[in-house]
C-alpha cells in the first residue's frame, strides 16, 4: 500500500507539471478558462494555470519561412510555368491568430498558392521574367492584406523559380541569339558610318592644304622605309602629271 505523504507527493509534482508553465521570449501563450479566453496572450516567463480548468496554446512570434511548392499557372500570352514562391510572415496577434483562424500555417500556406496562381496569371511571360520585383511586391501586398484579419504579417514574397517548357526556352534562345546579331550590326554601322565621317573631315582639309597631302605622303614613305620590305612603291602625286592630262584634253 502507498504511503499517505508519497500520494501527496504526487499529486503535487502533478499539480505543479500541469499548473507551471515557461514561455520563451519569443513565445506567448493564449490561455482558455473554462472554453473562453483570458484576457491578452501571456508571456514571455513563467505562467501558472489552473489545472482542468485552464488550457494554453503557445504562438510563436518569430518569422516563419513558408516554402510554396510549385504551382502550374498559365500566363495571359498563354504560357504553361511552373512556378514556386517562399513567404516570409510572422504573427504580430496571437489572439486572433488561434481564434479567427484554425490553423494559421495551413490558411497562410493555401493562401499564398492560390494568390500565386493568380496574380502570375494576370502577367505576361516577359514580364514575369523583367519585372520579378514588382510581381513580389504586388503578392505581399495582397498576401498582407488577406492575412491581416489573423493577425499575421506578410513582410516578404520572392517568386523563386519559374521553370519554361523546352519549346519555349528554345525560342527564348533564338530570340536573344537574333537580338544580339542585331545589335552587332548595328554597332558594326554606326563604327563604319563614324569611320567614313572622320575620312570625309580629313579629306576636306587636306584638300584647303596640298602642303598637308605633301606632309603624310613624306611620312608613308618614313613608314615604308622603316620596315625591311623587300619591294617599295612609290605613288606618283597626281600634281605631277594633272598638266599632261590637261594637255591632253
């Protein structure tokens, strides 16, 4: 038979077991007398409850990183992606994140799916792969505003992965291929029109000055002499032989 005081002994650990509690700092605890609530969340330290009669359910308060797993969406150009998401959200209300909603983690992860597959539907291909940062800002705005009534806040969403399919990753390379000949001949135009337009200049003023045009054609042949060729050849200016061809008209 079990001694009075070693029954007594256990009733008391039981009692200070089940009465006893401890919050961390970033945990608070909402606590249920009777079916209703008491007052705000508790915590953080050490908080004492009414055995049978109390309940607590412990938030935590710290920011949650929710990974979206990845999504089929259909663009408004109607393209087929596969696109995942992280969400990075905390509860700010711990009263109304255990009494508005049933489970906070399991309404925050199926709303952000669906809001993905709309807000990515509404966009075009190009634009989803431009301007990421603006489709990131438009889901947490709505992901915010959805999620308010809980008490949770939604400080960040990043579009992580957008998988093609391969005919169109195909054409997206041909495309950049043909933008990239492009540009090459147009800077190759544009280095040929400057060239041309330098020469055009250069020949005007050698043209107001012979003794100039006299100038390079002695600094060629200084040019020609420094290198060991074997053959040189030296123009004839045509100042020399412009009178026999004027006499000969």
């Amino acid at each position: 038979m079990i001694p009075v005081y070693l029954f007594v002994i256990i009733i008391v650990i039981f009692f200070l077991a089940s009465a006893i509690k401890i919050l961390n700092e970033y945990e608070r605890g909402v606590i249920f007398r009777l079916g209703r609530v008491l007052g705000s969340a508790k915590g953080p330290g050490l908080i004492i409850l009414i055995p049978i009669v109390d309940k607590m359910v412990k938030v935590s308060l710290r920011t949650v990183v929710l990974d979206v797993p990845p999504q089929d969406v259909i663009t408004r150009d109607n393209v087929s992606i596969k696109v995942n998401a992280v969400v990075y959200f905390r509860v700010m209300e711990p009263l109304k994140a255990v009494i508005d909603v049933e489970n906070y983690l399991y309404a925050t992860s199926q709303l952000s799916q669906t809001t993905l597959r709309s807000v990515l539907g509404q966009a075009e291909l190009d634009e989803l792969l431009a301007h990421r940062e603006k489709i990131n800002e438009r889901l947490q705005e709505i992901l915010d505003m959805d999620t308010e009534p809980w008490g949770i806040k939604v400080s960040k969403v990043e579009v992580k992965n957008v998988d093609l399919p391969q005919e169109m990753q195909r054409a997206i390379a041909r495309q950049a291929e043909a933008e990239r000949e492009r540009r090459a001949k147009v800077i190759g135009a544009e280095g040929e029109f400057q060239a041309a337009t330098k020469l055009a200049e250069a020949s005007d003023i050698l043209s107001k000055n012979p003794m100039a045009l006299q100038l390079r054609y002695l600094q060629t042949l200084i040019e020609i002499s420094t290198e060991k060729n074997s053959t040189i050849v030296f123009p004839i200016p045509i100042d020399l032989i412009k009178s026999f061809m004027d006499r000969s008209k």
